[in-house]
C-alpha cells in the first residue's frame, strides 16, 4: 500500500517471493503476550524494501505467515499490526 505513511515516515515495500510449500510452521514469542501468535503456518518468504528518511534503502527477507486475522502477511508488516513479535524457530 504506497503512500498511506505521512510524508518523511518510514515506508516498507513488501513482495512476496519464494512460496514456501513444505508445511512448516513458525513459532513466536509475542512481546505484549498476546494470544493466538504462538505458531502460524510459514506459507513462504518476502524481500522487504524499507525506506527511511535521509538513509540508503534497507534490503530483509522475511518469512510470510498465514494470519486468521490479516491473511498471508510479512512478519514485519504483522508486526505493524500486532505487535513485536520474537521468531523462536521455523519447523
């Protein structure tokens, strides 16, 4: 979603990349001890582009879940929406 940040915020491009479809699934910690975030199913992996003000652009790959709530989404752009989240592990 470009451009829903006030101007000079950080914005991050997310694409998803690699479908992942081994059934894996990963397990978090979330830091504001929310429910339902223990372990979600890793359904592939992002290359996220985040721009920052007066800064190169910053290159991540992330794992992509699939959410109840939100769909398949980004870890970081879940985190955006729920909270800090902790990856313990992918299995």
């Amino acid at each position: 979603m470009p451009g829903y940040r006030p101007q000079g915020a950080c914005r991050r491009e997310t694409v998803q990349l690699i479908p992942d479809t081994v059934g894996k699934t990963a397990h978090f910690r979330s830091e504001m001890k929310l429910e339902g975030y223990e372990s979600m199913p890793l359904i592939g992996w992002a290359v996220v582009a985040t721009f920052e003000e007066d800064t190169l652009p910053r290159i991540t790959v992330e794992p992509v879940v699939e959410d109840d709530c939100h769909g398949s989404i980004a870890l970081g752009d879940l985190e955006e929406e729920v909270g800090p989240l902790t990856l313990l592990e992918i299995l």
